[in-house]
C-alpha cells in the first residue's frame, strides 16, 4: 500500500507541520509550544530573531494558539 507523502497530507498531531507551513514557520511554531506557560510571540521572535508582526501573521495564519493547547494536552 502506498502512503502519500505530499504537503496535502494531513498531519497526525495537531501541532504537526501543516501543509503550506514553511520550514523556518513550524520551527517557529515549534519554539512557541515548547515554551509552556510562558509562551509569547516577542519571545519567540527574540529567540528566532524574526520581527513579532511577521511571527503574529503565521501565528494567526496557522492557527499556533489551537495548536499550543492540542501540543499541552
């Protein structure tokens, strides 16, 4: 049996890398869940050094809050 593995493949996990999601946007993401209680977009941004407008964009875009609670669970 053959399992696609294109970029329209839903992910598994909610916190997963989503389709259309950039590398260097789920590694984003990925800073951001892993910050629990703490988690902010301008610590993210320092951490990534990426501007927090550009951060809150694909935060909003691929839906990071959801997917924080979904990763915290």
């Amino acid at each position: 049996m053959h399992i696609p593995t294109n970029s329209l493949v839903k992910p598994t996990n909610q916190w997963e890398r989503r389709p259309g999601e950039s590398a260097k946007a789920y590694a984003a993401a990925r800073v951001y869940f892993e910050l629990g209680a703490r988690r902010s977009i301008e610590v993210v941004a320092q951490r990534c050094r990426r501007s927090s407008s550009l951060l809150r964009r694909w935060s909003g875009h691929f839906q990071w809050v959801k997917r924080a609670v979904a990763y915290d669970a």
